[in-house]
C-alpha cells in the first residue's frame, strides 16, 4: 500500500476496497480496474499531502480512477466497444461524486461483495487467499508470498492467474448457500490481514496499525451479515482480544517486549471487554471451531491481572482441543508452550520434537526452543536457537529482540 503523509495512508487503505468495488461493480474489469485504482491512489499520495484531501475523498478517488479505467478501456478497441455499451447503461450522474456524507451505494456491501467474489468457488484455495489479500487487504504480493512461505514470482503469478479466472464474473453478493461455503476462505484471509498488521512479517515497524484495523472493520461487516455465525464472532472476538495488547506490546524506541514483560495497566480494557462477551456468544452459536478457541485462549491471557496468574493449565485444555480440531503447525507451538509453561521447560522442548517435520528450520520453532533452553538452564544452547531466529525472521523489532536476548547469555 502506498505511503503518504497526515494520515493519507491510512485513508487511502480504507477506501481501496470500497473504490475497487465501485470500479468492478459498475465495469466487470477486475485486472484493469485495479491497475487504474493503482493510478488513483499515486496520484492521491502525491496530491492530497500538498493541497489537502478532498471533502469526499472516496468519491474523488472513484472519479479519477474511472478516468483511467475509461483511459485504458479505449487504448482497445474491444474494450472501448464495451465501454461505450456499459456508458448506455450508465445514469448520467454516474461519474459525480455525492456531496460529504452521502453515498450512491453501501460501502461496505461493496467491500463485502468485493471480498466474496475474491473467493470465488472457481479459483483454488490458495489463489482465493492471495487475491483478497492483495485487492481487499491492500498487501504487496511480496508481503502475500512472506505469509505464505512461496517466492514472489510464485505468488504474482497465481493472483494473476486469480484475476483471469473471474473476469466476467458478475460483481454481486452470492446466493446464502454460496455464500455460506465460500465463509471459511473469506474468514481465514481476514485473519491473515489482521496477522500481517498485529505483527509485521518485515520492515522496521512490528504493528502495522492500519491493517490491523482494516482486518477488524471488515469482520465487523461479515457479522452484521451473518450475525448468527459463531465463527465470524468468534474471529471478532480474537481480533479484539489479541489488539488489546498493542499499547503494551514495544518499548519507547520500538522494541519488542513479551507478553509475559508487558504492562498489563496500558491494555485497552474496553476491547477486553468486548472480546471476552464476544467469546461468550461464539461459544454459545454451535460447536467451537478454530476462531472461538483461539479467542477463548486469548480471553484467558487478558483476564490474568499479572503473567504468574495466568490460568496455563486451562489454556492448554484449550490448545488439546485446538490442535485435534485444526491440527496446524502453529497451533501445536502454542501448545508445545502452554505445556511448558503447566509442565517445565524440559516437558516442553519434548513437545517441539514432534514439530521439527512441520516447522523444522523456521524461526517461531528456533525462538520457543531457545526460550524453553533458556528457562531449562541450557544457556549454550539457546544461545544458538536465539541466534537461529534472529537470521530467520524478516521483521527488524522481531530481531532486534532476539539478538538483544542472546546477548544476555554471552559470558
């Protein structure tokens, strides 16, 4: 996403979508009407810093992008065929911007109709991912391919791939049984946004502040359209519950600190709150899946005053039906930890040998076994699992934290 001053780059993230929508909802071209999208937002970021931004910024940016697009259409003679049929049925206020405060259509059904039609039964799993991170989340595809451990070349291809699949798909909300099974994709791309800005997979920044609440604004709306799904409230809940935190999170000069160092005073107790009424309810709207239990481990954190009254034995209740129920590498090293933490150090690192084939060689797996060898006494040995993780990560907080921590067990 693009970088601008006072605030723009956070204005412009949250209007992307909704200007995309608008784009592909009145033309059916999605690569076109991202790329003349793009344009807009260039020349917002140059513009608007200087000469200050617009009374109805989402408006001038669908009115500068559909010049573009309209620009693009006619380089083709087809395409301008095209354009000037879809002209014909086009209102002739089309193209003007409502004044402040007035909208010609819903935003959020057009970021939500955005987001399903992102999901697409025709693509695969992985392209669904891909492309709702980059068209609704705003991630760079080198950010999309880091969250998926594939090379970049690897990921543009497959969102450009994404992209021709459902061109000519028409831009509408899904029938409900549609939308019910395209409910799971649409949910797990929503997580991986608010993980990507709760913590930074790169760069020198560990909280990327606007994706993080892009990813909560946008659950927000999935629930009012499906109020009743435990699992959307449940993602909501866990969002909430782990955001909380983020005050606490880095020090004066942007380091990392621990949760179990962290200053429990500066949480945002109203988003605990929140959460943990929200975690109530999703466990009350059917079987808990993946999102409830993940929310409930995180309401446990936030109720405990300090970190020694931390309900672990619980916790790890939690993460044995966590990790039968989605049994995915990340969550057996939450597990691996909650059984340190009930049981020892040692009974701990006994737990991460049995994740050395799914995890063997990624820094999360390095970090945990160095702090376990560190709890346990063996200081040679974390020393070198610090240092592992410290080359494995991409994130400059993440490192700096990790190196900081090897430092203190040099002799």
């Amino acid at each position: 996403m693009l970088r601008g001053a006072d605030g723009t780059e956070d204005l412009l993230r949250r209007h992307a979508p909704q200007v995309l929508g608008a784009l592909v909802r009145r033309y059916g071209h999605f690569a076109t009407a991202e790329d003349a999208v793009q344009e807009a937002l260039l020349a917002a970021a140059r513009q608007w810093p200087d000469e200050g931004v617009p009374d109805n910024p989402r408006g001038w940016l669908i009115r500068v992008a559909s010049r573009r697009l309209v620009d693009q259409l006619r380089a083709d003679e087809a395409r301008r065929r095209r354009e000037e049929d879809a002209a014909l049925l086009t209102p002739r206020d089309a193209f003007t911007a409502p004044p402040p405060g007035e909208s010609r259509a819903p935003s959020d059904d057009d970021t939500l109709t955005l987001l399903f039609l992102c999901c697409h039964p025709a693509l695969t799993p992985a392209a669904q991912v891909a492309l709702t991170l980059r068209a609704v989340g705003g991630l760079t595809t080198a950010e999309i391919a880091r969250a998926h451990l594939a090379p970049e070349a690897t990921m543009a291809q497959r969102i450009s791939r994404a992209k021709g699949r459902i061109k000519g798909v028409p831009f509408r909300q899904p029938v409900p049984a549609d939308r019910d099974a395209r409910l799971a994709v649409v949910l797990q791309v929503l997580y991986l946004i608010f993980n990507e800005g709760y913590t930074a997979t790169s760069g020198d920044a560990l909280h990327r502040a606007d994706l993080a609440r892009e990813a909560i604004r946008l659950t927000r709306a999935v629930r009012r359209l499906l109020p009743g799904e435990g699992a959307v409230t449940g993602l909501l809940a866990l969002m909430l519950l782990t955001e909380a935190r983020t005050a606490a999170r880095t020090g004066p000069h942007g380091e990392l600190i621990p949760l179990d160092e962290q200053d429990r005073g500066r949480w945002d107790r109203r988003a605990i709150a929140e959460g943990t009424a929200l975690v109530e309810e999703a466990l009350s709207q059917g079987p808990p899946g993946a999102y409830q239990l993940q929310a409930a481990i995180a309401a446990l954190h936030d109720e405990a005053e300090r970190a020694e009254d931390t309900d672990w034995p619980q916790i790890l209740a939690l993460y044995d039906v966590l990790v039968r129920r989605a049994p995915e590498p990340m969550a057996g090293l939450g597990r691996a930890v909650a059984y340190a933490m009930a049981h020892g150090p040692r009974a701990g690192l006994g737990e991460l040998a049995a994740l050395e084939e799914q995890l063997g060689g990624h820094y999360r797996l390095e970090a945990v076994r160095a702090h376990l060898l560190e709890k346990a006494g063996d200081h040679e040995g974390a020393l070198a699992a610090y240092r592992a993780a410290a080359k494995g990560t991409l994130s400059g907080p993440e490192a700096h934290y990790l190196r900081t921590r090897a430092a203190r067990l040099l002799p």
